[in-house]
C-alpha cells in the first residue's frame, strides 16, 4: 500500500474506535441487563468521543501527510500487519457474543477489544508533537474501560457462582 505510515495510523485508529462504538451500541440496545446497557453506552459515548479527537487530529495534518481513504478491508489488514498485531473481531463471533443470552460472552469481546486498543494507544503515546497529549489521554481512557469491563466480568462471575452454589 502505498499510504503515509502516520496517516495510516490514524485511520486505523478511527476503524478501531468506529468498531467499539457499533459494538457498544449494539449491546446497550439488545442487552436485557440495565446494569450493563447503561455501562455500554457510556462506552459507545466515549468511543464516539474518541472517534471525533481522532478525526480533528487527521483534518489539521497538512496535506502531504494525509493519504487516500483506505477502504475497511484495506484497514482491516494493515492493522493485523502493523507493529500491534490488530485483530477486529469477525461477525459472526460479534453476533454469537451479541445475540448470547450469556452476557459474559460481550464482557469478554469487550474486554479483548479494549486490551488490544489499550496496548495500540500506549504504544502510540510515545509519540511526540501537537498529538501527544491526545494519544496519551486515550491509552488512559482505554485502560480505564478495560478495568471496567473487568469489574463487571468479576461480578457477574460471582453472581453466576452463586447462583449455582445455592442449588
């Protein structure tokens, strides 16, 4: 591909966080626990957010900087070829883990997802320049999802143990 490599960067990183926040969405409109919509979308909020800091960071490159739109698919491989390894979830495990009743299955999903962005953004907080300060506010807003889908996997892990221990 012929892109320039911090251009590329970014569009991956808005495809990232255009993923989680269609995810999120998802599951706060099919989630049958209030708990967890309500925490889902806090998150597609948040992802929304980032999505918008990502996009006004790529607007004021200068032009020899930006590169064409790459298509999803094109995003899709040149993020599983970068130095993180990106991985999007295919559809069908997004379905099973939407359309599970087990809600641990979407804590789950939610949690890779958010580990691999976690490393992704930490990895770019490095970076010097006028998106410093941006991209190490979004490692640190990514570890705080992380730990609260965490939590949330803890409790209903507990809540689940109970539940069988009573019978």
């Amino acid at each position: 591909m012929d892109f320039s490599p911090d251009d590329l960067t970014m569009q991956i990183a808005e495809a990232l966080e255009r993923y989680k926040k269609t995810f999120y969405e998802s599951l706060a409109t099919i989630c049958n626990n209030v708990r967890i919509a309500a925490i889902a979308t806090s998150l597609a909020n948040a992802e929304g957010e980032h999505l918008s800091a990502l996009r006004r960071m790529r607007e004021v490159q200068p032009p020899l900087n930006r590169c064409r739109q790459c298509t999803e698919e094109e995003l899709y491989i040149a993020a599983k070829e970068s130095v993180w390894h990106i991985v999007f979830p295919d559809t069908s495990k997004v379905r099973t883990a939407l359309s599970s009743s087990e809600i641990r299955k979407a804590l789950d999903l939610a949690i890779a997802m958010e580990t691999q962005s976690a490393a992704f953004y930490t990895g770019l907080a490095g970076i010097t320049g006028p998106n410093a300060a941006v991209l190490s506010r979004l490692a640190k807003e990514k570890n705080e999802h992380l730990s609260i889908l965490t939590e949330q996997r803890k409790w209903f892990s507990c809540k689940l143990y109970h539940v069988f221990r009573k019978r």
